[in-house]
C-alpha cells in the first residue's frame, strides 16, 4: 500500500481498480506497523471528507490534478485486506 498511497504515483495504478482513503488513515497506519507496541492502532477509516452535502464525490477520480495531498490511492487488494481487518 505504502508505495503507491502516499508517493502520488498514479501511473503505477492506471487500469487497476483502486479506493481513496484519507493520506492520515495511511500515515497512522505505517506508523503502527512499524511500532504497535508503542502507537494505536487506527480506527476506521472515515471517506466522509470526499463526499460533498449532495453524497457525491467532491474530486474527480479520473483528473489527476484533483488528488490532492489527503487523497490516498490504494489498490482493491489493499482495501480488501483493510477492510478484512
């Protein structure tokens, strides 16, 4: 997921189905990978901020100038397993 979620590269994921998630779902997430003795594990993820007041998505998923810095991009796999979680 790290590869791809936080780098910004979208080519790599072109013709892949994939889900956004919140860029701090994904920091919160590495961070108790890599010590979960020490670090909470994240809660849910919450998509609420994508979604305008008419429960549409407030990007454009295919423009990549619309990704911005708290949009992360993950492959269905990666949200299959987060979702398994």
């Amino acid at each position: 997921m790290h590869d791809n979620a936080l780098n910004g590269n979208t080519l790599l994921l072109e013709n892949v189905p994939c889900s956004v998630i919140p860029v701090q779902f994904v920091r919160s997430w590495l961070q108790w990978l890599l010590r979960p003795s020490e670090i909470p594990r994240p809660g849910t993820i919450d998509n609420s901020p994508f979604i305008c007041t008419h429960e549409l998505l407030n990007f454009d998923p295919n423009d990549p100038t619309d990704l911005d810095e708290t949009i992360a991009l993950i492959t269905r796999n990666d949200w299959d397993a987060l979702e398994e979680l």
